[in-house]
C-alpha cells in the first residue's frame, strides 16, 4: 500500500508540472513509467487483498468481494 500511496504522489505532481511543461518529454516518459508501473502495484494488491476502486476499475471474483475485503488503511 506504502508503494502504492507513494507512486500515486509521484503521479499527481508530475501531472501538476505537466499541466504547465506540457513539452517536458522526459517529465511525459517518466509519468508514462509511473503510471504503468501503478496498474502492476495495484494488481499486485488487488490479487493479493481485494479491489481497489469501485465504479468499473477493479474486477471482483466471485462471491462479490467489496464486504469481504480490508479497507486501504487496514492493510
């Protein structure tokens, strides 16, 4: 969760400084790299603790995962 929380910082503020250095290719690569390593953090924990995010961004085995799993900040 620690790496996760962290990467998801570090996505924020490059989007941040992106939104005023729009041409910083190596700011764009770099958030490009964060952000795919994000979705293998994220299902690194959501295989190993449930879903993540509701509204369509994590998948659910069956039986329906949400009551069962631990919130974010119990892991």
């Amino acid at each position: 969760m620690l790496e996760l929380q962290r990467t998801d910082f570090a996505l924020v503020e490059l989007t941040l400084y992106l939104d005023t250095h729009p041409t910083d290719m190596q700011a764009v690569q770099q958030f490009n790299q964060l952000a795919q390593r994000r979705r293998q953090i994220a299902n690194e924990f959501e295989m190993r603790y449930g879903p993540l995010m509701q509204f369509g961004h994590s998948y659910s085995r069956f039986p329906w995962q949400w009551v069962e799993t631990p919130w974010p900040w119990q892991v």
